[in-house]
C-alpha cells in the first residue's frame, strides 16, 4: 500500500504542476492576442494606417479579424481558469494523499477514495495534453517529492493529463 499512496503523491503533484503551467502558458497566449487587438484598434494605429497604402491597412484590418476569431475559437482564457482549477483541485488531492503518507494505518479504502477522486477532477473537460509540459512537471515532481517526503521509489513512465 506504501507504493500506491506514493505513487498516489508523485501523480497529484506532477498533474497540479502540469495544469498550474498550462494555466499559465494560456493565459499568456491570450494576454498576447488581447495586446496586439488593443495596439491595432488604438488612434495611433489608425492614423499610422491611414498613411500607409491601402493593401497594407486591408492585411492589418484582416489580421485583426483572425486575431479575433482565433481567440473566440480557441478561448485560451476559458481553457486557462479551468486549468487553474484543475490545478487547484489536484493541489488540494495532493494535501491529502501528505496526511496518508503520514498517517500511521492508512486504510484501503482510503487509497481508493483517493483515486477515484483523481480520475475524477477533470472528467468531461479536455484540454489537449502538451507533452513537453507534461514531461516538465514529471521532472519537477520527481526531484521535489522525494526530497520533500524523504522517499526514493519512482514510476517508470508518467501518465498523460
């Protein structure tokens, strides 16, 4: 049971480190795209192109408009608070697998509430797995955990989010 609340720690943290960085890479994507429809449909931009030909204002004017759409479409602002949720939810699973760690007859059931939970927080939402993230937070999860719990036994390869 010892390896199950392990791996239980080792997974809750690597996915809260996985949607904690995916919250924040989307919500730079759309501070990004938010920035440059701000800068276009600012007065100086107008006024920059009204002095340019006419193409160019046309490219800019339809650049915009995909600019608009890509984040209607795409809603990175969405997909980064359930990010951050989900992030905060695994965050707190994590607290609990700690306390079972420590705790002195932990119980099977136990385990189990536990990983039903986990396979349980982000059911029906999908967010598209980034696998350099993924493989970024196993790697921080696997340095911090052992050295945070004082325990050295490792899984042979991470699960996707």
């Amino acid at each position: 049971m010892t390896q199950q609340i392990w791996t239980g720690l080792l997974e809750s943290d690597r996915i809260t480190r996985y949607y904690s960085m995916m919250a924040d890479k989307l919500r730079w994507r759309h501070n990004i795209l938010t920035a440059i429809l701000i800068i276009s449909a600012t007065g100086a931009a107008a006024s920059l192109l009204a002095q340019l030909p006419n193409w160019v204002s046309a490219i800019v004017i339809f650049l915009t408009a995909c600019i608009s759409a890509w984040l209607y479409v795409f809603d990175y602002s969405g997909k980064a608070t359930a990010a951050s949720l989900f992030s905060d939810q695994y965050g707190r699973l994590h607290t609990k697998w700690a306390q079972l760690w420590y705790s002195e007859n932990p119980a099977i059931e136990e385990v189990r509430a536990l990983q039903d939970e986990y396979n349980n927080i982000a059911t029906g939402f999908m967010l598209d797995t980034n696998e350099a993230l993924n493989g970024k937070a196993q790697e921080e999860a696997y340095t911090s955990v052992p050295n945070q719990f004082g325990y050295t036994e490792r899984r042979s390869a991470p699960t996707t989010p």
